[in-house]
C-alpha cells in the first residue's frame, strides 16, 4: 500500500507493561517506554532475545494482558480486552479435535453470531485461498503439521479483522514446511491489487522471515523490551520470496537487524579492526 493511502491505526505511547510474580506479586516490568504507530495495511514484525516482552506486547494489542502504564489504542480506542476487530494465530494450531477444517474456520464467526450464508461463502474461498478446500470436511488428526497452521490462519481471517496478530506461527514447524507458508503468507498478503486492508503485528525469532514478510522491523532490547531498532524494510511488492532472498539488499537488511540485536559484537568487531589496522 502506498505511503499517501495509510493512516494510523495502533499507537503506543510510553507504554508499559508487566505481570506480577511469586507470592510476593512483585511487579516484573516486561515492556518499557514504548512509543510506536503502525500504519493500516502495514506488516510489522517484532524480533529481539528471548523474554524480550514481544509476546507480551502481542498479548496487550490482543487485549489479553493489561495495560501497567501509557497507552495503547487502536483507531484512537485505548484497548480494554479482546474484541472483533484483531485475531490473533498461535504457534500451535489450537484446533478443535471434533470439528472438520471448514467448522474450525467458522468458529470465530460463530462466537461473533455472524455465521451466516455470506460468510460461510466467504470462509470457502479463504481456504480455497489457503490451499485446503479438499479438505473442509477433514477432522485435525487427518492433517500434517503444516496443513492445520493453514486452518489456523484460515480461522483469523475469516472474522475479517483490522488487526492480525502472530505469535511466531511457523515456529514449531520442520524448515521447508516453515518456508512454503511464509511463501503463501507473503502471496496472500500481497493478493490485493489495492494493498492490505488488514495491519499484521508478527512476533519471530527469525531474521530472515522477519525481511521477507515485513515493512518495517521493530528490534526490542533485553528485559525490560525497549525499541533499540526501526528498520524499514523498503523492498516494493508484491514481492518474489525466491527473488527477494537472494537479492544483496536482503541480505544488508539481515546484517542490520542483527547489529541491532548484538551491539556488543559489532562494536568487538570494530575494536577488532581498529587493532588490526593500528597493528599494520
């Protein structure tokens, strides 16, 4: 989507987030002073160490996890809990064991009370759209690993939300099964010729999948999360994953994030240099 056709649609402004712990219910700071706007139509993904507070910050966009401090809105509404317009996809597919694919994918739609024949329309062409209407009537235990995260980004979908949420969704999966759906996130995504409607907030522990899906990279420091790193990432789409990876620009991208989560080898390594040049 063109730079001219976006308008804000999440704010965070010196936010703070957190849980308490223990019997003492001390209160462990997991995000700290974030201020960040995302764009309708943007895909943004979340990358830092582990216990970063990026799942934390899903969760609060979730509305699951409240508020400690600041503020965070969506269309100018401060968040208060779960509501219809975000969906968020976990890394396991959280399926019902007893329904098929088709009725899994309805379920959001049916807690919403908007399962009705328009949309049951519409859920048939999403999982035609995901590479599964040959298996609608399926039950989960029929289907790879692979195959039921597909359902998984079928059912968020269906509910037609403004945001979407990942919670490193391809993480569980072997390495070629992880890289044919980043390729099908990636074509759907791109699928309107008019750009996405929908704003994607993708939490990884993958560079490189954070370069090929992405606008933009938010790099968050060690615990408590603060934002070290914006990184635009400014490759035009639609975008051609086999093309797109092997593009040198690809590749700068990659090093950038990574110098933005590891400063202190970047700067061994110019410590390194200084000396070996000072040595010559």
């Amino acid at each position: 989507m063109s730079e001219s056709k976006r308008t804000p649609l999440l704010q965070a402004r010196n936010l703070r987030l957190g849980h308490r712990t223990g019997r003492s219910r001390e209160f462990v700071v997991a995000i700290d002073s974030i201020d960040l706007t995302i764009d309708t139509g943007e895909f943004i993904s979340v990358v830092g160490p582990s216990g970063c507070g990026k799942t934390t910050f899903l969760e609060a966009v979730a509305g699951l996890v409240p508020v400690a401090s600041g503020d965070l809105l969506v269309n100018g509404t401060p968040i208060k809990g779960p509501a219809r317009n975000r969906a968020i996809v976990f890394q396991s597919a959280s399926l019902f064991p007893w329904r098929t694919v088709e009725q899994n994918v309805w379920f959001g739609l049916e807690v919403q009370g908007r399962l009705n024949d328009e949309t049951r329309q519409r859920t048939q062409q999403i999982l035609h759209t995901v590479g599964l209407e040959k298996y609608m009537k399926a039950r989960p235990d029929e289907l790879s690993g692979g195959m039921r995260q597909r359902v998984n980004l079928a059912r968020a979908l269906a509910v037609s939300p403004d945001v979407l949420l990942f919670d490193e969704p391809f993480g569980a999966l072997d390495a070629m099964t992880r890289e044919s759906l980043q390729d099908e996130l990636l074509r759907i995504w791109q699928s309107d010729p008019d750009g996405p409607k929908t704003t994607a907030i993708f939490i990884t522990h993958d560079v490189t999948e954070s370069v090929l899906l992405s606008d933009r990279v938010i790099v968050l420091s060690r615990n408590p999360g603060r934002i070290v790193a914006d990184i635009a990432i400014t490759a035009p789409r639609p975008r051609i994953s086999s093309q797109w990876r092997l593009d040198p620009k690809f590749t700068e991208y990659c090093s950038e994030i990574l110098h933005a989560l590891h400063p202190e080898q970047k700067a061994a390594g110019r410590s390194m240099t200084a000396a070996t040049e000072s040595s010559v």
